[in-house]
C-alpha cells in the first residue's frame, strides 16, 4: 500500500525548486507510486501525521529522530549543466541505496564516511548531465555518445533499471509502503526502408538492378526480378509475421516510419508511395505509429525538415503525430528534446545507446524530460529502450542465441522492479536474410523469454 509522504527542505526558505520537484515527481511518482506533499515551514513537517523526509541540513532535526534524512549536496541548488565536485559515498552506509557506492557523497558530522545524496545523483541520471561533460572526441561518426565511454557503463549500471532499483532499495529498507509496478513489454520497430525492391520508383529500381549487375551481386538481382514479379515475396514485408507475434504474445507494437527525403543516411522509400502508404495506414489499424525523423533532420539547424516529415505521417494516418524515434538513435539530451516539445511531440522513444543494452538513464519506466536550459519540466515524455537488434548483431557481434540469454536477462531486471522492458526491431532483421540469417527464430524465441 502506498503510504503518504512530506518533505521538508531545510535550506530552503522558499521552498522547492523545479529540480527538486522534479526528482520527487520520478522517485515517488513515477517509481513508487506514493503520494507526497512538500511542507511550508519545519512546524509544518514536525506536527505532520505522515512519513517525514528531510532534504538537507543535518540529519538531527529537532525531536525527529524517526525521520529519514538525505543529504543534500549542492547539485539541485545549481543552474543549467554546473556539477559540483563531488566524491563516493561510503557503500557501506545504509544511507547508499543498493549497498554499492554513488557519487555525490557527503561528509557529515557524527556519521562515518561519506552519505550519499542520491536525490543529486537521481538529477545526474535522468537528465544525462554527465553527457553534456563528454567531448566530441568522446562521440562517435555521427556525433552519438559512445555508451562504453561513459561511468553508467563503466559501473555497471546499465545492465539493470539502477534508478528504479536503488529508489525501491531505499523504500524497502526505511519501511516506505509503496505500489508495485505491473511488469510490461513493448515491442517497437523502426521501418528504414519498408520494402527491399517493391513500391520503388521506375527509374531507382533500374538503377538499383544496374548495381546489381555491375557488381556481381546476382542473388540480389535474380531476387528482386522475382520480387517484382510476383513470384516470391519481398523479404522486408515482415509486418503480417511481425503482428502475428506480438498478438500471440498479447503485446502491442509500436511502429515508427522513416519518410525523409532520401540522402545519405536516410534511404527510406519515397513517401507517397501508394504501397508504403497502404501499408502504415494497415499497421495503424492494429498497432500504433510514430515518426522516424532522418538524420538530415537531426543536422538541420531550424525545424522544418523535421515539421515536414511530421507532416506527410500525419497527412497518412490523418491524425496527429505525437511519438517519435530519431534515426539511428541521434539526440542531444536537452537540444533534442527542445526541438521535439517545440514541434507538439509527446513521446519520445530514443532513449538508449547503440553501442551496448541498457538502461541510458537507469530507467525502465516512462518519465519527463527536463529542460536544463530553462530549469524546467518539459512536456515530452521520454520512453527509454532496453535493447537494440543492430546493438547484438553489428556491435557486439554475438549469434542470435546469446542475445536471447541478454535480453532475457535484462527483461529479468525490469520484471523485478515492475518496470517496462521495450524493445527496438526493425522490419529486417526478420527477414532472415544476408547477415540477419537466424534473427527472425530469434526475435520469436526472444518474445517467449520476455512475456
């Protein structure tokens, strides 16, 4: 049962500030489960009838012995990407959730070694702020943050939900009465290039069988004169096989379409082909859609490429785009996520490395985005991914089979805490073909895992 909180901020006379507004909202709120309220004043909090927290100060507030203390550090009284010094706590104080050790640890007087604020470090996560730390050397060819690079790799911290694990770890051990999530899986997929040799052009598909040739590649021509024929079906046609799965699993999919104009990166089909149309408008019928902004939208300065995108889906499914998945995982916490509040985006689903699984900001869950520019709660939530097919077969190079043992271990971390494990496929990779041979058993075998 979830039990009634208050907290009381002793440093500040004014009371909260967005930041602490913000991580009370994602450990209580979104975690937990348990509703609280912020005392005006210390009268206020001592002749309360609920569970006390104090944030800052010291741990000796007057005749409240029984409350539970949190340091504070400094970090939530700060502005924009400012992070103070800061040490390890002490993991062997019960006041470090999960019994290893976090930054932001605070010496106090009468306490042995170091406290940990984990407020601080809950801000530090969830907002990325350690990204915004990294150089561009430290980024790879298309200017991504490289997850290896990074201490939420280097602690291990991105096998398992760590903020939604050390927020429950903390609850259980002061005794805090709390909801237990409802353990979830969603599948998403990202539809680069929705066809591999129908619904394209005349004059790209003349082009495309003319490299074939001149290549030597003639499987793939011989395949795609079948194709287009009639004689055999497009390998990239997986959508019937796909809802199938999800369907057996009781799971609903979200999909979301590239429609770029075509470039270097972005290769998708033309977005007014009646084919790739039908098509979207079939899938909205049984799962939902979302865009897939390109990368020339990513690397435009202002918004219309992306406002012209956003467009043509809603032009297709004659609704209003509200979810979105940037091409090849690109963002910039807090550049990117202005720039899809500014276009009416709700959710976004790009939260995740490339490089390795896990949890980017220790969340399995859905939480708000915030804005360290103007110190705010943004309107756009952020929906983090767990695991990435390209991730297991083009990173880490392992068969199909060990990467159904690393997502069924991830999915055994998210069931623990009562999380949301979602998924990131794309159409091909169930092809079962060229370098995606053995995929399609696996995405099958994997949803059995995980459900």
């Amino acid at each position: 049962m979830a039990e009634s909180l208050i907290i009381w901020l002793p440093e500040e006379s004014d009371g909260p500030n967005e930041r602490h507004r913000y991580v009370a909202h994602i450990a209580f709120e979104v975690i937990l489960g348990c509703p609280y309220q912020w005392a005006k004043d210390e009268t206020e909090w001592q002749h309360s009838k609920l569970r006390k927290i104090q944030y800052g100060g010291t741990s000796a507030a007057r005749g409240e012995d029984s409350a539970i203390w949190i340091p504070s550090s400094g970090l939530l009284g700060l502005k924009g990407t400012q992070v103070p010094k800061w040490k390890w706590s002490d993991a062997a104080t019960s006041a470090t959730p999960g019994g290893s050790r976090l930054p932001f640890g605070v010496m106090h007087r009468g306490h042995e070694g170091s406290i940990c604020d984990w407020w601080s470090w809950l801000f530090w996560m969830v907002t990325r702020l350690e990204e915004h730390e990294l150089s561009v050397q430290e980024r790879d060819r298309f200017g991504r943050i490289e997850g290896k690079k990074t201490w939420v790799y280097q602690e291990g911290w991105l096998e398992r939900p760590e903020v939604e694990c050390r927020v429950l770890a903390w609850a259980k051990y002061h005794e805090v009465g709390h909801s237990v999530g409802t353990y979830q899986v969603i599948p998403t997929i990202d539809v680069d290039s929705a066809f591999a040799y129908k619904h394209r052009s005349l004059f790209m598909t003349l082009a495309a069988a003319a490299q074939d040739l001149f290549k030597g590649r003639m499987h793939r021509f011989s395949e795609r004169i079948r194709v287009l024929s009639g004689r055999q079906f497009d390998p990239y046609e997986t959508y019937d096989w796909l809802e199938s799965q999800h369907q057996n699993a009781g799971m609903v999919a979200i999909y979301f379409f590239l429609l770029a104009d075509r470039g270097e990166y972005d290769r998708g089909i033309f977005w007014k082909s009646a084919g790739l149309q039908k098509q979207i408008r079939e899938l909205r019928s049984q799962a939902k859609v979302g865009i897939h902004p390109g990368v020339a939208s990513h690397d435009a300065l202002g918004l219309d490429t992306m406002k012209r995108e956003m467009a043509r889906l809603k032009h297709i499914i004659d609704e209003p785009v509200t979810r979105s998945r940037q091409h090849y995982l690109l963002q910039n916490p807090g550049n990117s996520w202005r720039r899809l509040q500014s276009l009416g985006i709700k959710e976004d689903h790009s939260l995740g490395f490339a490089d390795v699984p896990g949890f980017r900001a220790g969340m399995s869950r859905a939480f708000p985005a915030y804005d360290l520019k103007e110190e705010a709660i943004m309107n756009l939530e952020l929906h983090p991914i767990a695991a990435m097919d390209a991730t297991f077969m083009r990173y880490l190079k392992v068969s199909p089979d060990e990467a159904v043992e690393h997502v069924a271990k991830i999915a055994s971390s998210v069931r623990e805490v009562g999380g949301v494990l979602r998924l990131l496929w794309h159409n091909e990779s169930v092809s079962d073909t060229g370098s995606w041979t053995g995929w399609r058993m696996m995405y099958q075998q994997m949803l059995q895992r995980v459900r």
